[in-house]
C-alpha cells in the first residue's frame, strides 16, 4: 500500500478567503416582510360596522 503527498487543493480557492468574501459581501438583505395583523383587523372591524348598521335598520324598521 502506498501512499501519495499531493496537496489538498481547495476547489474553490482558499478558504480564508471564501469567508472573507462572505463576510465582506455588500449584498443586501432581503426586505422584512410586513405583519398582515393590521390587515386582518381592520377587515374585522369592517364587517362588525356593517353589521352594527344592518342590525340598528333592522330593529328601527
């Protein structure tokens, strides 16, 4: 069995300076998406308005 001194040779470059790249990169940061419970509340308070109205015409009428 014998064995063979070849340099590990990174594939993609030195890995120092992969994480360098990596920490240097200026690339920016995806938008945080918006909470939807705004959204979803003031469609609540929507139907309970329409139905506190329908429900005083209907009582008046």
């Amino acid at each position: 069995m014998s064995q063979k001194n070849e340099e590990n040779v990174d594939p993609a470059g030195s890995t120092v300076m992969f994480q360098k790249f990596v920490s240097d990169n200026d690339e920016p940061e995806a938008a945080p998406r918006r909470s939807m419970t705004p959204y979803v509340l003031a469609g609540v308070g929507a139907v309970v308005a329409v139905a506190i109205i329908v429900a005083v015409v209907v009582t008046w009428s």
